[in-house]
C-alpha cells in the first residue's frame, strides 16, 4: 500500500512521539521512480518492534575496555562478545532508522536515501532476531552473518553522500551535515564492533591460540586493536603508498615531494589501524596532490611535506605541513561540510564512480581496475593487519585516480579523528600552504562518541 502523508515529522520539527509514527510507518523499504526520474512516494510498512530498540541507550565502550576484554580469548568471553554484539547492533541501527524518519518526507523519498533505509531497515530484522548465542558453533553462524551485513552496507557512504548532494535546498545546511555526522559516527561504531568481534573469533579459532599464553601475538593487536601502533611507521607506509599512486597518475618524471618525519618517532598508541590509515592516508593526499599541481614547481623539486610527531603524557599530536598554496578561498568555508561548497555536480558524478565505499583505504577503488602488489598472502598476518576480506588494506589504494575528488575526505577524517576523542584541525595559509594537526588520545580510556535518540532530542 502507498500512502502519501503531509505531516510526517520534519529535521526542523521533530517527532517527540516516537511511539506513535512508529506504529504507524516505517520508512520505504524501496524507492519507485515517476515520471521524469522524479522519486515517486516510498512504500511504508507497520511496525512495532522498532519502538522497544528505540527505548535502549547504546552502551559505549573505550579500546582500552575491547582490549582487556580480549586479551586472554576463552571460549565463555567469545560467546560474550557475541552476545553484545547481538544486543548492540538492532539497539544502534534502530536509533538511526529513528532519525531517518524524523527527516522531510521529500528527502527520505530519494532513491538513494530510501535504498539506506532499506540496508538499515533489512540488517535490523536480521539482527533483533538472533537468539542467544550458547555454542561455539552458533557464533560461527552469527560471525556469517556479520560478513554478509558489513559486504551489503558498503554502499552506505558513497549513497548518503550522493542523496545528501540532490536534496541540496530541502534541508537547511547545518542540519544536513549532523544528519550525516550522526550517520557516520554510528556506522563507524557498528563496524567497530562486529570486526573486533569477527577478529576475535578468527584469533580463538586459529591454530596458534591458547587461552592463557603469552606470547608474541597477545603484545601486538587484541582484535582489530594494535597496542603500539608506531605513529612514523604509519606515516611512512600510507606515504609511499599514495607517492607511489600519484606517480603512476602523472607518470615517472614526475617530481613527487618528499616527505620527511621529525620528533618523537618511537611514539606509540593503542589504536585501530584502518581509521588512523584513513586519516593519514587523506591529508598525505591532499598535500602531495597540492604539490605536484602547483605550477611554480613544474620544472623543479617541490618542496617537502614535513610531519612533526609530539608526545605528551596523554595525548600523540601528528602535523602534516606543506608548501602547496593553501586551501582555495571559496573551498575554505565548507571544509567540514558533506552538503555545502563548490563542484556539487562533479561530487556526485565522482562518488559514482566509487560503488562501495568502507571509508578504509582498500575501498577507494574504481571499477575495472585491480591492484595486489602489497596485498599479504591469504590466511596470513601481518604487523599491522590481516587479510580479512571485510578490512581494508593499502593495496588498491593506487587504483584511484588523482581527478577522483569526492569532496567527503576531510569530513570523514575528521568523524573518524574525533571517534575515539581525538581531533583535526585544518589551518591554511592562502598562497602558502596548510597545517594539519591530528591529536590522538594516547591512553585509549576514553569512551566511543555516540549520539542516540536521547541526546538528539535533549537538544
């Protein structure tokens, strides 16, 4: 049935009586096209069970808490970790089928939109249904469909940004990039925990894992959690990777900057590999592409990037400094915005061509193109990682072209900067060059950043 409802709540007057529109609608399940490519009206379907996962808060939880949980892997902390992945996951995604709802009908009818609501709508039936996992056994099946959830919601980023970009107008600015910065960060929550969880599994599982051994593997990772991840190492890693990228876009002669690192650089942290990758994967992007365009050092060597590393007692602060003309002035306002600034058009074409989207740096592909010369063996681990197909990796970072501009890598560096307490700040000096500062929180006590249906509607 197709019903076409004027008084649906809006993002400028939200629905406080969540009980009610919920038992009345959810929100398109498919999107239908009309006359002229417009969206025609979403179906809507009745549902009751959303209102009891809505009632839930979100337990948020710090790596240091994933890591002791993790540390010495039974089968009885296996099957708990199980078990809060079972309840967390349909508590997280119900709050953010909630605030899907509470947007103007007219924008939740976009087809990429309505195709969001219908991963976040599809992956919470399967997910509040999972009974209580007792067995080895039934965790495997679950682990299953955790993969199969993480493969289907690859298309979440690329999507949201797209249909955030055709409803340009409908929303006020400001309240389109809170949506999409309550989005992300709940995504990037819901990734954290089923990979730790699909990690610690693949370690209880593996032939060289007992319980209450110490060894080699218990110092280095816990999970997806590296205990000492080297800020220089990483930097280095993520700089050749994407040096070696835009030398085979520009081609062999060239000159690519080089980038030099200073400070503490024994400075290490607990972290998640794939986010800081993400991070210092993008701003060593945007400098050396800065660089290499800037026309005064076409015919000579560019100035070198230079990252400074400090070490406080709580915090690791990484600066990425270059020479590259500074940020353009009609960029600059709209540096953190998904929906605001210039090249709309081209933004939307660009992410495109970009189908699936993990915001790791393996996902950065684009079609027809394939690339494994650092890519490890299967079934093997590495110091920073593993194979899983689920992760990502820096070795199809070099199939994406340099004219691939999708206008969300700030923003999205920025969500995942601030994850787990941290920060990242842009100062550009215009006709010079820009100073990024990343600050890490050492110590990895503090908690995840959540926002759930509570403190959107405390505001």
């Amino acid at each position: 049935m197709i019903l076409r409802i004027a008084s649906l709540p809006t993002a400028r007057r939200p629905c406080h009586d969540h009980s009610s529109l919920s038992r009345l609608f959810v929100l398109p399940v498919r999107a239908s096209r009309g006359v002229h490519g417009t969206s025609a009206a979403p179906a809507w379907k009745p549902s009751m069970a959303l209102d009891e996962w809505v009632q839930r808060e979100a337990r948020p939880i710090s790596l240091r808490q994933l890591t002791f949980f993790g540390r010495t892997l039974t089968e009885s902390r296996l099957l708990d970790s199980a078990n809060y992945c079972r309840l967390e996951l349909p508590t997280r995604i119900a709050h953010r089928l909630r605030d899907i709802q509470t947007l103007p009908y007219v924008v939740v009818a976009n087809p990429h939109l309505a195709h969001v609501y219908e991963l976040y709508h599809r992956a919470f039936e399967r997910f509040r249904r999972v009974k209580e996992i007792r067995t080895l056994e039934e965790n495997d099946n679950y682990c299953n469909l955790l993969e199969e959830t993480l493969a289907e919601h690859a298309t979440v980023i690329p999507r949201l940004a797209i249909g955030m970009l055709e409803v340009q107008g409908l929303m006020k600015p400001e309240e389109t990039d809170r949506f999409m910065n309550t989005m992300l960060r709940s995504r990037i929550s819901r990734r954290v925990i089923a990979e730790q969880h699909l990690a610690l599994t693949d370690t209880f599982n593996s032939p060289w894992h007992f319980p209450h051994a110490q060894s080699a593997h218990d110092t280095e990772a816990v999970g997806e959690i590296f205990l000492r991840c080297n800020a220089r190492e990483i930097v280095e890693r993520c700089g050749k990777t994407t040096q070696d990228l835009v030398r085979k876009a520009y081609g062999p002669q060239a000159a690519i900057p080089e980038i030099r690192i200073n400070g503490h650089l024994d400075a290490t942290f607990p972290y998640i590999l794939s986010h800081l990758e993400y991070i210092i994967g993008e701003l060593l992007r945007n400098s050396i592409q800065a660089l290499i365009e800037q026309r005064q050092w076409k015919d000579t060597t560019p100035p070198p990037i230079e990252v400074l590393i400090c070490e406080t007692s709580q915090h690791v602060i990484i600066r990425i400094s270059d020479q590259g003309g500074g940020i353009p002035t009609e960029i600059l306002p709209h540096l953190w915005s998904f929906s605001k600034g210039p090249r709309r058009q081209k933004r939307i074409e660009n992410l495109a061509r970009v189908p699936k989207l993990l915001g790791t740096l393996q996902e950065l592909k684009v079609p027809g193109h394939q690339s494994h010369q650092h890519a490890p063996a299967p079934n093997t681990k590495t110091k920073y990682g593993d194979s899983r197909n689920h992760q990502g990796s820096l070795s199809s970072l070099a199939s994406r072209p340099p004219d691939l501009r999708l206008g969300i890598g700030l923003p999205m560096s920025r969500i995942y900067s601030e994850y787990w307490a941290g920060s990242l700040e842009i100062h550009s000096l215009e006709g010079f060059g820009v100073d990024a500062f990343l600050q890490i929180s050492k110590l990895g006590n503090k908690n995840e950043r959540l926002t759930t249906r509570a403190m959107m509607d405390a505001v």
